[in-house]
C-alpha cells in the first residue's frame, strides 16, 4: 500500500508545478513593484492591484489542487464538446452585452470583477483539438479531416477577433504545431511564413519587389523538383531569369530613353504627317510600360506551363509551386486593401512604427520606446526591486498586464530576463517531454496543445515589449496581472499534469 502511495507521488511532475510557482512568484513581485508608487499599499491590501493579484493566486492554487487531486481526469476527455459550444456561445454573448474597454467587446462584468471568455476558449479548444485528434483513425491527410480540425481552431479565433481582440487570436496560429506534430505537413508552415513574409515586403518594398522575392524563391524550387535532365543547367537559367526581372525597372528606363530618341529622330527625319504620327504612336507606349506589369505577364502567363508539366510528368510539388505562385501575386496586390479596409486605424499605425515606416514616439510608438528604455536601463543585473525609475513613475502604460516583462528588464536585469525565459523555456520543454512519454493520444495532443498556447503568449509578449513584434494587448503567461489569465493558464497545465498523473500512477 506504502509503494503504491509512493508510485501515486511520483507520478506528479513536482519540477512543473515548481517552476509555475516561481512564475507565478515573480509576477505577483513584479506587479508590486509596477504599481507601489501610485498604490502604496500592502502587498497583501485587496485596494491595490498587487493586493488581488494575490487573491487570484490563491484562487489559481485551490483550482490547481481541485483539477489536480479530486476531479477525475476521464472528465476533461467526456465535456470537451458541451465546454467547447459553452465558451463559443460566450464568446458570441460577450460582444453584444459588454461595454468598450479600449475599442474591445470582449469582458463580462460581475459586480468586483471582470471575465473574458477568451482566456477559456484556449481551454476548450485544446481539449476538442485533443479529443477530435485522438480518434480511431483520424488522418490530417483526409481532406474532411483536416477541414474539422481546421474549423475547431478557425470558428473561436473569428468570433474573438470580431471582438476586436486581435492579440487573443493570433494565439490560435500557434495551434498549428500541435497540427505537424500529428502529421500535418511542413509545408503549410512554410507556405504561412511566406504569407507573413510577402505581407512585409509589399508593404515596405511595393508589389514589383514582392514578386521578383517571391519569383526567386519559387523559380529555383520549380526547377530543382521537375524531371528534367539537366536540374543544375536549368538552375542557371532560372538565376539569370531571376536577375533580368529584378533589373527589368532599369532595362525599361534604358528602352524608354531609346525610345524617345527615335522619337526625336522621326521628327527630324520624317516629313511625311502620317509617317511621323504612326511612327511617335508606335514608340510612345515603350516609356509608359510598368514592370510589374511586364513581370506579371511574364510570370503568370508560364504559370500553365508548370501545371501542364506537373501533370504531364506527376509532380505535385510542381503543381503546388505553381499555385502557391498564383495565390502569392493576389495576396500581393490584396495587401493595400487587407492594410486599408480590414485592419484597424490603431492596427495600421502600430505596424507602421513597427516596420518603420513612420516614427511616432509620442503616439502609438509610446508604449514600445518607453519599454525598451526601460529593459535598456536595467543594464546586466538591474536597478533593484523597487528602485526603477521608468517603473516608479509610470512612464510605462499598462506595465502590469502587457509589458510587465519591461519591469523584470529594469529591476532585475539582463540576467533577471535570461532567467524569467529560460523558466519558461523549461515549462515548454517538460510539457512537449511529459506529453511525448504518454502513451495515451489525448493527453499527448492536449500536452502539445498547452505548449504551443503558452509559446505564443511568451513569443507575442516578449517580441512586443522589445519592438519585435507591434502592440496588439496579449499577458504574459502567469506573470501579468488578472485573474481570467491567470486562472486560464493555470487550469490548462493542471488538466495536463492531472491527465499525465492518471497515465503515469501505475508505471
């Protein structure tokens, strides 16, 4: 009876659950530190924020211990589906029903507190994601599949950014690496980078530049997977094709100067009216020709070619090629209407400032200049707990929630910021490892599922706090204040560590 007991102990992964405390430790302490001048109250006074953090904490171990050692772990795998339609009726309830908070209809308000159900629906959708996944003979390579798995995903992250919470949703991309894990192919990973990729350049670079990228990228590949029996000759080719577009705007300027030369010529040659007109007709057009225009007709006109010679020689990675190349062109020359008509006035100028496109330090560019001042200041080892002068006097918007990680950087530290990631990275790691020593499926996907959510937060955070990334309002993982994060967070490591108890008790 002894042994089993002991079996049951260590089949808890105590070094999870520790490294979440001192997580969750080291937010409460930055939070204080973030607000004691403008709330100089206890840590411990439910006045000031610190004070409910606290509270939140303590709620988050209740339900730590609750999810840990009374409810049975079989309960998660059997309400996946009733939770998963709960949350995406909240989700739909919360827009009609809440009031604007920053230009967000997503927070219900309970009397003292507030609850945003997108911190929930990472929950629900991890665990239908697990479930759904985890079936007999469920193969991402059957089409209906694939479409259920993708739908599962798509509907919550749509119905959230229709709340104008746009840093919620782009979480749920990351639900793509639990996608690969289980077989999905690398090349939509791929395909999702060029998309990002393709989006930047023709914002900052114009649409010709975006092609010949795109051109450059795809040409050689086209090449290197056809049947041919020279690859490395036509790769050479390719090269020189590949540099006549990207010189095409230089070659047209050259022609157009040519052109206007026997236009000068004919005036002075010809005495014949007719012959002059039909003669300035015939080599006006030459300056007026765009590249782009040259290069797309070029392209787009050997597009068939490619798909002929993929199902002449049953190539689908030809085929593929050929359609990413056509899908790339319109989501080129969509992106001026995606950036002016979809995307949000404050949207906009954040990835402006963020691509420098402009400069706005006063502005939208405040938040991210006063944080990187902030980390800056801190130096190696930092200014000490409560001694940050961008902290202390508030310089810093929304320093307790969005850029909590700007008080590690300036009380603590580069060496404060290397080992709040390195906890983080360790939490990843145990959980990816954890979920690859179950046997069980659901419990492996829904480990995955945990780690992929927690590495955006920490990726999207992290990158905004330091001007990699724009400001789109996301916490940071067990360390911002509010209880609906933390709470969410804690209850998806806790059903893991929970699920992976139940498979590992025995073993």
């Amino acid at each position: 009876m002894i042994e089993q007991h002991a079996h049951k102990r260590q089949s808890i992964d105590w070094a999870l659950i520790g490294v979440y405390l001192l997580l969750v430790l080291i937010g409460w302490l930055n939070i204080y530190a973030s607000v004691h001048s403008s709330e100089p109250a206890s840590m411990f006074a439910w006045s000031s924020r610190a004070g409910k953090q606290f509270v939140w904490i303590l709620s988050s171990l209740g339900l730590a211990a609750l999810i840990l050692f009374v409810l049975p772990p079989r309960l998660w795998e059997g309400i996946c589906i009733p939770f998963y339609i709960l949350v995406v009726f909240l989700l739909v309830v919360v827009i009609f029903v809440s009031s604007d908070v920053k230009g967000s209809h997503s927070w219900f308000d309970l009397g003292p507190i507030r609850f945003q159900p997108a911190e929930i629906s990472k929950i629900s959708t991890s665990l239908l994601l697990s479930y759904v996944l985890s079936l007999q003979n469920f193969r991402l390579s059957n089409f209906k599949n694939f479409m259920l798995a993708a739908a599962i995903i798509v509907f919550p992250m749509l119905i959230i950014v229709a709340e104008s919470e746009t840093g919620s949703a782009l979480v749920y991309v990351g639900f793509i690496f639990v996608l690969y894990r289980e077989g999905f192919s690398g090349w939509w990973l791929g395909l999702i980078g060029l998309v990002i990729a393709l989006f930047i350049a023709t914002l900052t670079a114009g649409a010709y530049w975006s092609v010949v990228g795109l051109i450059a990228i795809l040409v050689p590949f086209c090449i290197l997977t056809g049947n041919g029996s020279h690859p490395w000759r036509n790769l050479l080719w390719g090269a020189l094709f590949v540099v006549f577009v990207a010189f095409l705007p230089t070659l047209l300027e050259w022609a157009g100067g040519w052109a206007e030369n026997q236009m000068d010529y004919l005036s002075h040659r010809i005495w014949v009216p007719q012959a002059k007109e039909t003669g300035r007709y015939f080599w006006s057009f030459l300056p007026g020709i765009k590249p782009l225009y040259v290069l797309l007709a070029l392209s787009v006109g050997a597009t068939p070619f490619f798909f002929y010679r993929a199902y002449w020689d049953k190539n689908p990675s030809l085929a593929l090629t050929a359609g990413v190349f056509l899908l790339g062109v319109a989501l080129i020359f969509s992106t001026d209407y995606i950036f002016e008509n979809v995307l949000q006035p404050h949207q906009q100028s954040r990835i402006e400032v963020l691509l420098g496109m402009k400069e706005d330090l006063a502005g939208v560019g405040y938040n991210v200049h006063q944080s990187k001042i902030a980390i800056g200041s801190g130096g190696l080892l930092g200014k000490g707990f409560l001694q940050g002068t961008q902290t202390t006097f508030g310089f810093v918007p929304e320093q307790t929630t969005d850029f909590i990680f700007c008080t590690v950087g300036e009380e603590w530290g580069f060496v404060g910021c290397l080992v709040v990631i390195l906890l983080y990275t360790f939490l990843i790691a145990r959980l990816i490892l954890d979920a690859e020593s179950c046997r069980g499926n659901f419990t492996r996907i829904y480990g995955y599922c945990v780690a992929s959510c927690i590495f955006m937060h920490l990726f999207i955070n992290v990158g905004m706090t330091v001007g990699l990334m724009p400001v789109i309002g996301i916490p940071l993982p067990l360390l911002s204040y509010g209880g609906s994060s933390l709470w969410a967070f804690t209850i998806l490591i806790f059903i893991f560590l929970a699920l992976y108890r139940n498979e590992k008790k025995y073993f």
